[in-house]
C-alpha cells in the first residue's frame, strides 16, 4: 500500500485526533472512533501511524548541532516538590548577553519537537529554555501518550508557577541580558497568556492557539502579545472574541493572525496537523516580534 498523504485522512479524523490529544476521549475510545475511517486500503494501523508522531525524522536542529550549546539544567520548583529540568540552550562563543525566550510545551511533556523549538529559537540569536513540566514525575517518559496521561494529573495552575520559576531563572542567568519573552503550544500557548496576565515586566509573549484568559485576567496583561491560531481550530478559536474585546478595551498591544485552513498543531511538524507555509510564515513573525520586543 502507497503512504497515507494528508489529502487522503478526512478533517472528521483531524478533530478525532484532537479530541483525544486533549483527553476529550480516552484512548478506547479514539481507536473505536479511528476504526470508523479505515476504510478499503486505509487500515487502522495505517491510520494510527500515520495521525500519530514522528519525531526520528522530523528534527530540524540535531541536539549536538556545533552552531549551539545545549544542556539539561535545573531549578527549583515551587509547586511541584522536586527540582525542574530543561533544555537550556544557547548560540556558541556568544560574546554577548542575550535576550532570553521561555518555550513552553504541549500537554505532554517536554518532547523532542519541543527540544528542537527551543534549539531553533536558540540559533536565532537569543538563550533559551523550554523547562519539563513532568520533571516532579521522573520527566518526560519518551511517549506522548504516557506524557499527556503524566501531565493531566498535575495541576494546572501549579505547572504555571513552575514556568514562571523558569522565566526567572532564565531573567537572572549570567548569559541572559534581563529581558525575556515566553513562546508556547497548546497548553503552553495557554501558559503563555498567563504568564502575561501574571508577569508585568514579561518582555513579549506569542501565544500558540492556547486558551484565552478570563476578561478580569486578560485586563491585567502589560506585555504586547502575538496570538497565532489556525482557521479551523474551533474549539480554542471561540475564546478569542471575548479576549479580542478585552484586549481593544485595554490598549493592550497585540496582533493576532488566523491561518487559513489549518489545523491545531499546526507548527508541529512530527504530526499530519503541520502545515509548512502556515509554519514557516508564523515562526518568521514570531522570531521578528522578539527581535522586536527583546532586542
């Protein structure tokens, strides 16, 4: 059988995958879902391949890339009772203190994709760190789904307090000149606007397609946000009206940009969900809003 191309999968099965992604269903049921599809030459197996992940091909910047120096650090957690971990990265031989982004994952742990985020927002010219939300569970488990099953049982507001640990870790750090911006995906992308709702000196934050903060919360963002969703992300899109609203009312400095036809998990580019124009074109904006912001 030839390989599955996204033309081929349905976006009934798109928002299947979506649902359970964030434990709208359980997995019994996502695959008695998945079954639905697979049709004709389209097996199940086939199927879950293909919606699943691929991280062995899919990096873009190699964990030993020379151009960098990356490594595991840690800090101290105030919620989660252990230390924390991350991905500290930074442009080798900087001679220079540079502007600092927190990357901030989806609600699996620290994954590969989002190593290589915080190695790509690294090359262009910034320190960075993408902490592990699990780190006071033993750390991202090298399987999204046992990650996202790890994740859900920590709470929410006290992962929020962990990356706000890590922002001023990376403010205070000897490579870093003081001013840091937060970029996040999903649950990060949420984590992103509450960081601005809770960090009046955050520098920039870009949220991706994350949850909106209530009107009393999204009243007290100081930082100019750059919200990235994709058109056919409904579930987190029909926060933005109220958020918009709040936003104008407020002179808070934002932009926002919808991408056509796109999907949730649009930027992830070890999933089906990745679009590459979309992709390409919101990460440009995303590294030239920091340069801007930062800088």
């Amino acid at each position: 059988m030839a390989a599955l191309k996204k033309e081929d999968i349905s976006q009934e099965v798109f928002d299947l995958y979506d649902d359970y992604a964030h434990n709208k269903i359980t997995r019994k049921e996502f695959l008695q879902k998945l079954s639905l599809y697979a049709v004709g030459a389209i097996t199940l197996p086939a199927l879950l391949s293909f919606i699943s992940p691929n991280y062995v091909d899919s990096i873009l910047v190699k964990s030993d890339d020379p151009r960098l120096k990356s490594e595991t650090i840690h800090y101290e957690s105030p919620k989660g009772g252990k230390k924390m971990t991350g991905l500290f990265s930074i442009p080798k031989d900087s001679e220079t203190k540079l502007p600092g982004i927190l990357v901030v994952h989806e609600n699996r742990g620290l994954n590969p994709y989002i190593k290589d985020v915080g190695r790509r927002a690294a090359l262009e010219g910034f320190v960075t760190l993408a902490p592990d939300a699990l780190s006071p569970l033993g750390g991202y488990p090298g399987n999204d789904d046992k990650g996202r099953a790890m994740q859900k049982t920590r709470d929410r507001n006290e992962m929020l307090e962990d990356f706000i640990a890590g922002y001023n870790y990376l403010k205070n750090h000897k490579d870093c000149n003081g001013k840091v911006g937060v970029v996040g995906f999903c649950f990060g992308g949420w984590i992103s606007n509450m960081m601005a709702v809770k960090l009046p000196d955050l520098g920039a934050a870009v949220p991706y397609y994350g949850r909106q903060p209530s009107d009393e919360q999204a009243a007290k963002i100081k930082a100019p946000l750059l919200l990235q969703y994709g058109e056919l992300d409904k579930r987190v899109n029909a926060g933005w009206p109220a958020f918009e609203k709040v936003l104008k009312a407020n002179n808070i400095e934002h932009e926002a940009h919808f991408y056509p036809n796109v999907n949730h998990g649009f930027h992830n580019n070890t999933t089906p969900r990745y679009d590459e124009a979309a992709a390409d074109l919101s990460w440009e904006r995303t590294i030239a809003f920091f340069n801007k912001h930062l800088k």
